[in-house]
C-alpha cells in the first residue's frame, strides 16, 4: 500500500466485504491499526456497541478547510507510485524531486481544475471510524453501482480520509452521524478554515496538540491518566518499538486486567 494513495481505501474496501459476507455478520465494523490500543473492559467495548446504532466518523466541508485541503480533490494526484511515493522504501530521490518539488509546487496550479463527482461537496475527516453493519452495507452497494466515484478518487491525495466521508456526507447516511445535530448547528454558521471538533469521532483518542512530539503523538506513561479517564474506546497511537510507548501498553493492561475483574 502507497501513503497517501488509493491503495489504502482498496484494502479498507477489501476487510468491509470480507466482514459483511463472514458467518457471523458484526454489528459494527471498526477500522483498527496495529498501533491502535484499547483503553476500556472487552465489557465496557461490548457495552457501548450494545447500547448505540450510530456510526462514528469525522467528517468537515473540505471546501472550508482551507488551500491545502482543497487541493487534494481539486488536481490530479499520482501518489500509487513507488519510485515517488514519500514512504516508499524504493523511493527514487530525483523522481521525487520532478513530482514533488515540480509538479506539485508548481505546474500543478496552472492544471484545470477536476470537477468532483456529481458535484458533490467533498468531505475530509480521520481515517478511522466505526460503522454500523448497515451504513457499511449501503456503503459497499453505493460504491459498486458508482464506478466513476471510485475512478475518481483514485487520482485525489489522501483519499482514505475523504473517500467514506465524501459519500455520507452527501448521501441520507449521514442522518445517522452519532453527532449530526451538533454538525448542522456548526456548519450553518461555517467560516472559512474552521473545521468541527467531535466528541466522539471515531471513538479514539489521538493527541494532535502536544508541542516537541509526532501528530499525531506517539503515547507514552505522560498520556497514562488522561488514557484511563477518557470517554474513548481505543487510542492511537502505540508501539512495541519504542520503550516507553511499550512501558504505557504494560500499563494498561494491567488496569484493564483489574478492571475486567472487578
């Protein structure tokens, strides 16, 4: 898979067809990453999902996000590419240069501008979520009867975080957003470069805002309390690589043990 690139929204599309034909149907598909970790009882989890029907996703008017983001739908992108890709491992530095410091920096501006799908408003918002079996079922069917949605998108930069959004934010799916009531309320007085802060999102927690670290923020023992007493299900992100990412996933498991049996 490309960073980036279309190939992520492909392997997010691959696991939902493969969870919604599976012997048992779940109730929820939720997307997770091996530097995802949760910080609730496999009860409290279980709890939530039983006690909701709601989907849980970030989603904002990428028109109101500023240049920066209106780009990525705006201009053909070509990031499915190995020797240019930024993480790429077989990355060749003078393509690189020609895509990025070329095209992108400069002959990218003068290109026409791309004319979205059905003209619809282009929604951008994390990666992750969690959708009801349903949502996901109406969204596979949406994306098998619209080829030319799918043909689209695979020339926009970052897609994994406008793909899913873009289709429920223009379709009735988004009637179910857990916090849909406060969206409205927010966009009907929309300003240019504000974008919606969720309470939920994706039911993760992730720290954008510290200063000095990775956004976002490789969590350590500094996160630990704030981890134990977030509303969240799962946080992001950890790894077993770094020592003191490891010191806070010890940690937590030793509280989720203790809570799980109390």
């Amino acid at each position: 898979m490309f960073w980036l690139g279309y190939s992520l929204v492909a392997a997010t599309i691959f696991l939902m067809r493969k969870a919604i034909t599976s012997l048992h149907q779940p109730d929820y598909l939720i997307l997770l990453s091996g530097q995802d970790y949760p910080i609730k009882t496999k009860k409290q989890i279980n709890d939530f999902y039983s006690n909701t029907t709601l989907d849980y996703i970030s989603l904002n008017k990428l028109t109101a996000m500023g240049t920066e983001f209106t780009k990525k739908t705006a201009y053909f992108h070509f990031l499915e590419n190995r020797f240019w890709n930024p993480k790429s491992k077989v990355k060749i530095d003078f393509l690189y240069k020609i895509y990025f410091g070329l095209y992108v920096n400069r002959l990218m501006k003068w290109m026409p501008k791309r004319k979205m799908f059905k003209n619809w408003t282009p929604y951008f918002g994390s990666q992750w979520f969690s959708l009801t079996l349903n949502t996901s079922k109406e969204i596979l069917r949406f994306i098998d009867q619209n080829p030319d949605y799918v043909k689209f998108m695979k020339n926009v930069e970052a897609p994994d975080e406008i793909f899913f959004q873009t289709i429920i934010g223009n379709t009735t799916l988004i009637e179910n957003l857990s916090e849909l009531e406060a969206f409205k309320k927010f966009t009907f007085n929309l300003k240019n470069n504000e974008k919606f802060i969720y309470k939920w999102g994706s039911l993760k927690y992730m720290d954008w805002e510290s200063p000095n670290r990775a956004k976002p923020a490789t969590l350590d023992m500094r996160d630990y309390d704030v981890l134990v007493s977030s509303h969240f299900l799962f946080c992001r992100k950890v790894s077993e690589r770094d020592q003191k990412s490891k010191e806070l996933i010890d940690k937590l498991d030793k509280f989720l043990i203790v809570k799980g049996n109390l």
